[in-house]
C-alpha cells in the first residue's frame, strides 16, 4: 500500500477542501486508488504553518479558524507562514500548491513550485498565474529533477478538460477550441438575460462566491485569458504569452443588447478562444460572442463551464461541469496525485 506525504501550500478553501476529502475518503482511497494522503506540513500567508512529518490530524486542520495566525494554536504550530521550510524540509512527497493567483508575474507561487522542483518533489496545483506565465520552464524543471508537475484544477476545476484533451483527444487533431472559461461572466449574463441589470447581477455572484473579491478580472476577460493561454500551449503547442491574446469582457453589453436578441434563441456568451491558422500560427482571443441557437455552448447557463474542442477526426467535441468551487477545485489536486500514481506504478 502506498502511503504519499503530502505538504499544502496557501490554506484558503482549495487546500482546506482537500484536507476535508482526506478526512472522509482516506480509507476508501486505499481500497479504490491504491494509495492514502499524509498531511506532513501546511503554510498559509495570513495562518502561519505547521509541519509534522509523522503526520497531522487532517480533522484538526479542516476545523482550524480562518483566523490570523491559527497554525500557533496547534502544538508545534507558528503564527509565522515558513513556506520554504514546508516545501523543502516537510519530507513531502508531493507539494500542493494552491495560493493566490497573480496574474502579472505569478509570483509567489511560481517560486514555491520551482523550490519543490528543485528538491526533488512532486508539485500539484490549482494556480493559473504559474501556469500561464511560467508552465513550459516550470514542466522542464519537473523533468530535470524526474518529477511530476500537475495542473488539471487551472482550467475548469475539476471538470476533465487538460488531461482528457492530452490523452484521449491526441492523435484526433485538435485545431482549436471555444470555451465558456468563467463563471462569474456567464452567471452575469445568464441573470441579465432574466432582467437584472450588470451591476446586480455581479453582486449576486458575488454573494454565490463565484466571482473574485475584485470582479474586475472575471468580467474583463483577464481571467479567461489566462486559462485560454494554458489551453493553447498545452492542446496546441503555442508558445502564447498572456499579451498574445486580444482580450475584451462583458461590461459593455446590456440588458437592452440581450433582451433584442433572446427570441432568436441567439445569447451572448464571453468566449475564450485559440486556433491554428493555416500559415501554422496560433491565433487566440477572448471577447463577448452572440452565438446562434445550434452552437455547442449556447445552451451553457449559470456558472457553469464548457469547451468545445475542434477535431479534425471527431469534429467538435464539448466537455461542461463546473469551473470553480472548493470541493470541485479540490478534486482536480486528487486527480493530479491519481496521475502522478499512476506515472509510478
Ligand atoms: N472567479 C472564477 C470564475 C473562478 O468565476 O470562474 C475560477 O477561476
């Protein structure tokens, strides 16, 4: 039976919801995967941290409040986030990482990835900034040093989307993509289509925590930009950076603009896209779209995601689930520790 130590970085919901998976399915795991999860050191920036390599009570951290400095209250705990010390002296086997998204420079989860890379330990995480700005030299490390560097929760949680396209559409051809890559945007949309104003729409996605604390980069398209960028390189093998996509939100329609074009069955949807063109360049962009009523992700409603894949073999092909949520972000981390197992047996 294999036995994983795991180490989690940043404590927000993310980390805190794959911990509470640990204290309910733990043991079937060992039944159904194969393998269980020892929680050996947790950081967080506002929590403090806490490392045990014999291995902490999941239970105890789940219930732990989300108040400044809790990890002090533990025995062996700190007020302070040692984040080094967790990553590289926990004895984990697999780092987790799951803090803030920084959309400019990636910063600081870039360097807690490279800090576990570099010794030698598996990385699994949930966090876009990294990813689209640094995944090519962040997955070379991990190659390197003969580890794996996982990511399937930046793009639409834990819907299937990075891992399934690699493996079970590589050989279909994939020449491009559209997705509905934010929830916010669409919930927005969705409800102004029901005659509320953008205004209240957003604060009733606020409320649901759907959107970001800032909605800016939810109906601004910034967010989507960033998972159209990891898309892209990874189905398609761009090289695209963030400045590479033309990018446009939703703040600019109205209710008027979708009241006029409700009875066709037409809606509008923000739409993250990239595709080859025919000189072998990749060309992608985010941007409000009015779809006809027989397109693939018209009928996505709500907060839901999709992406619709452009095969050659299969034509297109729409995957939908959820794009957010702490359960559901949490399991795309199992799903990455089921790969790395997997990579392993
Ligand atoms: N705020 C994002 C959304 C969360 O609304 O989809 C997931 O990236």
């Amino acid at each position: 039976m294999t036995e994983y130590k795991i180490a989690l970085v940043g404590f927000g919901g993310v980390n805190r919801g794959l911990a509470q998976l640990i204290v309910e399915r733990n043991a079937a795991w060992q039944t159904e995967l194969g393998f269980s999860l020892k929680i050996v050191g947790v950081s967080d920036l506002f929590l403090g941290s806490i490392c045990d390599p014999t291995g902490l009570d999941a239970a105890h951290l789940v219930a732990l409040p989300p108040v400044k400095g809790a990890f002090a209250q533990l025995a062996g705990g700190s007020a302070e986030a040692f984040n080094e010390t967790v990553i590289k002296h926990s004895r984990a086997d697999i780092i987790a990482e799951a803090t803030f998204t920084n959309p400019v420079d990636g910063e600081p989860a870039a360097t807690f990835c490279r800090w576990a890379l570099e010794a030698g330990k598996h990385v699994v995480t949930t966090n876009k900034g990294p990813i689209a700005l640094h995944g090519p030299e962040l997955s070379q490390l991990a190659k390197a040093n003969g580890v794996s560097f996982e990511y399937e929760g930046a793009v639409m949680s834990g819907t299937p989307v990075l891992r399934l396209a690699r493996q079970s559409l590589s050989g279909a051809g994939v020449r491009g993509f559209e997705g509905i890559l934010n929830g916010t945007s669409n919930y927005v949309l969705t409800r102004m289509e029901e005659g509320l104003s953008f205004a209240e729409a957003v604060a009733k996605a606020q409320e649901l925590g759907y959107a970001e604390a800032d909605p800016t980069a939810d109906v601004e398209g910034h967010d989507v930009r960033l998972k159209v960028v990891i898309l892209a390189n990874e189905l398609l093998n761009a090289r695209l950076q963030v400045g590479d996509v033309t990018c446009s939100g939703i703040s600019s329609i109205s209710t008027a603009d979708i009241g006029q074009v409700r009875a066709s069955g037409a809606r509008w949807k923000l739409i993250g896209s990239a595709h080859r063109e025919g000189d072998g360049s990749v060309r992608a962009s985010v941007e409000a779209c009015l779809l006809p009523s027989s397109h693939p992700l018209v009928g996505i409603s709500g907060a839901t995601n999709a992406v619709s894949f452009n095969t050659e073999l299969l034509g297109a092909v729409t995957v939908s689930g959820p794009g957010a949520g702490r359960i559901e972000t949490a399991f795309a981390l199992l799903s990455d520790i089921i790969a790395i197992h997997a990579a392993n047996h």
